[in-house]
C-alpha cells in the first residue's frame, strides 16, 4: 500500500511568499531565502514510493519453553533492493505474550546487502502462539511517500508444561477388568484383608487361613479387596461462565488445567487408564489409555487443545448437546473427576446427570471466591451450598484453595470420604 | 500488542532543537530586531518536541524562517541569515520526523540510523543550494551582481522542479 504523507503542505506556499516579499521590495537576499524554501519544496515534490524488496526471518530460542521460561526472538532483516533511507519495522507478537525486555520495533537506514537485526525477549505461557505478519514501512529521503506491507513469517512457540507431580489420588469404587491397585468391593486376589469364606475347591493353597485350620480344623479361604484398575475420565469444565479470574488475574483455566495434569499424572503412575475431555462449547477429547505415549498425548492434549484455552470461548453453549456428546465418548465403567470453580449451579446438575448415568463422579473445585465484600461472601456462601449438594448426592468434592498444594487440599477432603 | 511509549524518539529531538537553538541565535545576532520572532519560533519548537504537537512545531519553523527574511531586511549578513533560514527548515524536518518514529516504532527502539539518514538529507537539501550560491557569488567577477546571480539560482531549482515532475 502506497500513500502520500502530506507533511510538506505549505513548504511551496511560503517559499512563493519569501520569493514574491524579495520581488516586490527588490531585495535580492531575500530572493535568496526564498530559494531555500523553493529547494525544500522541490525535494518534496518527489512522489516515486521506494521498492521494498526485503527477506526477513525469524529464530526462536528455545522455541519449546516451558511456561515462564524467557524466549529470546530475533527477526532478521536482508535488504535485496535498492538503498532504503527510512525503513520501520514491527515484529507481529503473538497476543498474549508479554515482550520482558528489548523492543520489537526498529527504524533504520539499510543499504542493499544489509542485515537489520530486532532482538527482544517474551515470557512464555502454555499454548501454541503464532506470530502475526511483520509490518514494515518504506519512506523515501523527503518521508513524502511511504509505502507499506504486511509480510508473513510462520513462527511457532509451543509451550507444553510438565505433568505436575502429587503421589496419588484417592478414587471412588468403579474399576475396570484389569488388575491394578484399587481395593474394589468384591472379594478375591489381593493385598488388603476383606472377609473369609468357606473352602471350595479349587482355591488357591496360599489363600487358606491356616490359622483358623489349626484351631477348629475348618478349612476357610481369605479373601483379600480385589485390586483393580481404575478408568477415569478427566472433565474440565470449558464454559464461559467457568473463565473467572483468580487473584492473580489469570482465567481459572489454568488452574483447573494444572489441577488436571498433576491428577492425571499421579493416577497413570499408579497404573490407571486416564482420558480428558471438556464441557463447554468448545469439545476435546481423549480417550482413558494408559503407557509413555498416552501420557506425552495427553500432556500435549491439556496444553494445546483449544478447548483449554486461556480465552474464553465465543461459541454459543448448548448444554443437552454438549452433555449428549460427552455421554456418548463416556465409556460406562470409567470414572469422572470434574474440574470446575462451581461457579453457578450448572456445574452441579452436570455432575449429579453424570453420576446418575453411572459414572461416579468426584469434583475437584478451585475457591476462587472471597469474604471481602458482602456480594462476594454471598458468592462463597452460595458455593459452598453446591458443594453441600453434591455432597448429600454421594458425590465426592476436592474444595481447592489455588494459594495452596493441590495434595493437601486432597489429603483433607479424603479425610471424610468412605467408600 | 502491549502498549510502547510513543513519543518523539530522543535523537531526533535533540538534534531538531539544536539545529532551531542554533538558527534562533543566528536570528539575534548582528540586529535585534528578529530576536522576538526568533525566540518565540523557537519556544513554539520546543513545545510541539515535547508535547508531540505537530501543530506547534510547525508554527515554530516557520517563525524561525520569517525570522531570518526579517533579518536579511535589516541587513543583517547573508551567510548567517541563508544558514538560520536553513536550519530553520531542517529543524522543522527532523522534529516531524521524530515525532513520526516515535509513533511507529517509540522511544525504546533502535532508530537512531533512520534519524541520522534523514537529518544529513534534510540538511543537504537546504544547504547545498546555498553553499552552491555563495561559491557563484565568489566567483562572480566585479562587484555584486547579486540580481543576475539570484536569477540565475531560481532557474536552477525550477528546472530542477520541472525535471522531477
């Protein structure tokens, strides 16, 4: 795009002044500065926009941080036309990057075979972020005439932070055929004393309660908690009302998606199958698995899907759609743990239709309210209600205070929780 | 995008009010009568660098231009008055362009190749015409032909006009 900048306007007027003051008082000096004004303005007059003719790149370092790393960027500039008196360019920052030092900008003067450099560091958050097309500007000796253009340089950084470490998470009686290391409510193979029962042919030799068969010579079986796997499926809740901020300012999302990441990593080490889904507008979903790949897939998942963006979404939220097409990935034996601030009481009707469709549901809560104010006491008051409610349903709640560890926060819910 | 501080670029400033502190004190010196032009031409320059006023500075350039016509009328001398008229220009040029960059690119970028670029330009624009007349003036023979030789520039730069269009 080529314009004309007009900041000579008038340069001719008050040349033609000083010439016609020196004509009309025959003043031959100032004749002479009036033709210092005719020579500004005849440098002005150029109207030939300069050809850009640029070859930029991009280099990120390191182009996979993890969140909070600083991200050195530096956007090189090659000139492969002519001389470039009054050139500026500015580095498209990905929105939601903050620059921590150093300017994305630069005017310059590049002569043809030159490298113009722009170094500056960002602070990187979780996601994958794009940069914007650079913008540069071209004027010519007079800044008369600019010429302008958008180029595009693909850059991509992607932040995929760490599964969180906690050592485990207490789950509620719901497994799947496989042996792992829930204590189930059926008795059998196991570690965990359950009942003894009558001998019946076939039992296991190692089982046989020796000691009551030396003192009443019955033979009996022990039977031990049958350890099975868990399949559990990780719910964040996605919706717009769910993007309230913490004290920090950041949307809930974030901790909901840490909260997710160190439950998941604590239930995979010990053996669970873990998937991840969203409710809100926006779907995600991954499947309950298990293993090293699984787990990088679902780290990546939690990072990168949009539906665990820091934005809130601006799809409309159709709540019988979305809880159908959660219903239908929903495997019937696996468990759901349900991340959401319980901000309205959407949240726990959702989790109550879950449980009822016989998913057992644990909810795991970040407090985002306050006492300050009366309205925000109301705000908590109306939130612990939901939690009551859940509660008397037989549901299980994580009440999490982000200022604080999550596994303390799940030490103390366990503490009141019976099978 | 995060927000920057947009105003004028430092280097720029600096040299547009010194190149208007210098054509402003050339305006005083010799006769007095163009000191209040000049001085107030100046002040106008200072307030439009510091308040990005493009407005402001522009009436302060041209002040300081007048300043200088009016100091020709009084006789004061040529050179000084030819070089103030320049400077004039000049310092008008460089602050618009600082105040230009400093809304594109702000203070806390590189720019100071793009300001010095301009500023030889800008320079070289006014003072070449007058170093180029005062040469013909030198060499002139007899006494001071000044009329044929301001003619003579005239055409110069309209042809000069004519040849860019």
């Amino acid at each position: 795009m080529i314009r004309e900048t007009h900041r000579w306007r008038g340069i001719s007027a008050l040349a033609l002044v000083a010439v016609g003051v020196g004509v009309l008082l025959r003043r031959p000096g100032i004749l002479l500065g009036g033709i210092v004004g005719v020579a500004y303005a005849a440098f002005a007059t150029q109207t030939s926009a300069p050809s850009l003719s640029l070859e930029v790149t991009r280099e990120l370092d390191p182009s996979d941080p993890e969140p909070g790393e600083p991200v050195s960027v530096t956007l090189s500039i090659v000139n492969e036309g002519p001389l470039l008196m009054d050139l500026r360019v500015v580095d498209g920052v990905p929105e939601g990057l903050e620059v921590e030092s150093g300017s994305p900008r630069l005017a310059t003067a590049l002569r043809r075979g030159k490298r113009a450099a722009i170094s500056y560091t960002v602070t990187a958050r979780r996601g994958e972020h794009t940069f914007d097309p650079v913008f540069v500007a071209a004027r010519n000796p007079a800044s008369s005439v600019e010429r302008e253009e958008h180029l595009a340089v693909d850059s991509r950084l992607t932040c995929v932070p760490p599964l969180p470490s906690m050592d485990s998470f207490p789950l509620r009686d719901q497994s799947v055929r496989r042996v792992g290391r829930l204590a189930t409510g059926s008795g059998g193979a196991g570690v965990e004393f359950y009942a003894v029962r009558e001998y019946q042919r076939g039992d296991a030799l190692t089982r046989i309660d020796w000691g009551r068969r030396a003192k009443t010579g019955e033979l009996a079986t022990i039977e031990f908690h049958e350890e099975r796997a868990a399949s559990v499926v990780l719910v964040l809740d996605g919706r717009r009302a769910a993007y309230v901020g913490d004290p920090e300012g950041e949307p809930v999302m974030e901790r909901q998606v840490e909260a997710a990441g160190t439950v998941a990593n604590a239930l995979l080490a010990d053996g669970d199958q873990v998937g991840i889904a969203s409710l809100g507008p926006r779907w995600a979903w991954l499947g309950p698995g298990l293993g090293r790949d699984h787990r990088a897939r679902l780290r990546r998942h939690l990072a990168l899907a949009e539906a665990f963006a820091p934005v809130p979404p601006d799809e409309r939220f159709l709540p019988g759609l979305a809880l159908r097409r959660l219903r239908k990935h929903l495997p019937g034996d696996s468990q759901v743990v349900f991340l959401t601030p319980l901000t309205d009481d959407a949240g726990v009707r959702f989790a109550r239709q879950l449980e009822a469709q016989g998913n057992r549901v644990t909810v795991l809560s970040p407090d985002l309210t306050t006492t300050e104010t009366a309205g925000r006491t109301l705000a908590h008051l109306e939130r612990w209600i939901r939690m009551r409610q859940l509660r008397e349903r037989g549901i299980r709640v994580v009440d999490w205070d982000p200022g604080g560890p999550l596994a303390v926060a799940v030490e103390r819910a366990a503490r009141g929780w019976t099978r | 995008m995060t927000t920057f501080d947009d105003r004028p670029v430092r280097l720029g400033m600096a040299l547009s009010l010194g190149l208007g502190l210098t054509a402003a004190l050339f305006a005083g010196s010799g006769t007095s009568g163009g000191v209040g032009v000049a001085l107030l031409g100046g002040a106008l320059l200072l307030g439009g660098l510091g308040l990005a006023r493009r407005s402001l500075l522009t009436a302060g350039g041209v002040l300081l231009f007048m300043a200088h016509l009016f100091r020709i009328w009084l006789g004061g001398g040529l050179t000084l008055s030819l070089v103030g008229a320049t400077f004039a220009v000049a310092a008008w040029d460089v602050g618009e362009h600082a105040i230009d960059l400093g809304e594109y690119v702000g203070r806390s970028a590189r720019s100071r190749h793009a300001v010095l670029a301009h500023a030889a330009a800008s320079l070289a624009v006014g003072l070449v015409p007058v170093g180029l007349g005062y040469g013909v003036y030198l060499l002139a023979p007899g006494g001071r032909p000044v009329s044929a030789l301001v003619l003579l520039l005239l055409a110069a730069v309209l042809v000069t006009l004519g040849l860019r269009r």
